[in-house]
C-alpha cells in the first residue's frame, strides 16, 4: 500500500461480513463478491485525495473494478470490487505472492487468502 499510496496510514484490521475473496478475469486478479456468512479480512486505511486517484488509475477504475461504500459507525468506508463478475481464474504466483504479503502487512489470518484458492464457486 505504502508503494502506491505514499500518504496512506494502516487504522487497523477489518473483517468485511458477507464477502468471500476470489480470483478472477484474464488478470487473474484479487475480487470480493458477496457471499452469507464469509468473511474477507482486510485493513482499513486512511488515504488522502490524490492517493485515492492513484488507487483508482492502479486498479482500472471504473473499467475493471467499481467502488462500493461500507458502513463502519458513522464514516463510510471504500473498497473495490470487479465490475464483470467472470469464473474463478487462479492468480499467478507472484501476484499471490504481493496479495500474501499485504495480510502479513495487515496481521490478517492467511487461511481466508488460502481458502480462497480451494473455492471456485
């Protein structure tokens, strides 16, 4: 995060409720899609303005990903998620290998990224 987004600060560990963590599209990259009682962790940061408009050119905003809006107390959170929900494609090893060490980054429970190699549905 800190490579893209030079003004970002890590808040604290998040466990998105009700999304499952995929692969998918010909990048092979990282998704969340909606899915009962599934749990994506992830980390909450704060990010300026211009990091966000870094993010947004990073992940093909609004082409490949879409933002979605989370509630957390009275502040809104942001994330993105695929716009064209293609069948699961495993990602490569060095993308897995950055994805992988972001949840070391963020203290998250690997077996959420590693489960969602096994789950193609």
């Amino acid at each position: 995060m800190k490579r893209r987004c030079k003004d970002s600060f890590f808040l604290k560990k998040y466990n998105l409720k009700d999304f499952r963590l995929t692969f998918r599209s010909i990048y092979r990259a990282a998704d969340i899609e909606k899915k009962k009682n599934s749990i994506v962790p992830g980390g909450i940061f704060e990010i300026s303005k211009s990091d966000e408009k870094k993010l947004d050119l990073y992940e093909e905003f609004p082409i490949l990903y879409k933002k979605i809006y989370i509630k957390y107390y009275s502040k809104l959170m942001m994330t993105y998620t695929m716009v064209n929900k293609t069948e699961f494609r495993y990602p490569t090893q060095r993308y897995f290998n950055v994805v992988k060490q972001g949840y070391k980054d963020c203290g998250l429970d690997q077996k959420y990224l590693l489960n969602a190699l096994k789950e193609k549905f």
